[in-house]
C-alpha cells in the first residue's frame, strides 16, 4: 500500500468512526466539524478515490427506493492475512 496525506488519515479514521453510515454527507459534516472549514463534495469524493486507489477503502452503490439515484457507502476493508 502506498503513504497516505494527513488529510487521508483523516478520512480513514471518519469513516472508521461513521461504520455503516459511511456515506458522502455524514463523511462531509465530520470533516468539517473536525477542520472547521467547508469543503466541496468534489475534493471529498477525489481523497475518497485516492484512498480507494491506493488500496485503503472500497466501495458499493446502493439504490435509493423510489429514484433512480444512488448512496455510495464507503467500507475500510479487512486486514488481508499473508
């Protein structure tokens, strides 16, 4: 795995602490509860991609009911045993 930002770390220890409502807004109010700065959903999503990349998270989309619009929810995977 790769050397992760500060800001990284950050969003590792969130969505650890979010566990299943690790989703795009509940992500958002805690990083900006924590830094007290607003941020855009797109450098939020692009840390998110990095991290996913980079090997650290993964992701599934869930269909809302009723719409034909998606929840993408963010999992910090298991340890692999070597």
């Amino acid at each position: 795995m790769e050397i992760i930002t500060v800001n990284e770390e950050m969003l590792l220890i969130i969505i650890w602490q979010l566990k299943e409502e690790a989703y795009g807004f509940p992500i958002m109010k805690k990083v900006m509860e924590f830094t007290k700065k607003k941020i855009s959903y797109g450098s939020l999503y692009n840390s998110l991609n990095n991290l996913a990349k980079k090997g650290y998270l993964t992701y599934s989309k869930e269909s809302l009911k009723m719409s034909k619009e998606e929840k993408v929810k963010f999992i910090i995977p298991s340890p692999r045993k070597e």
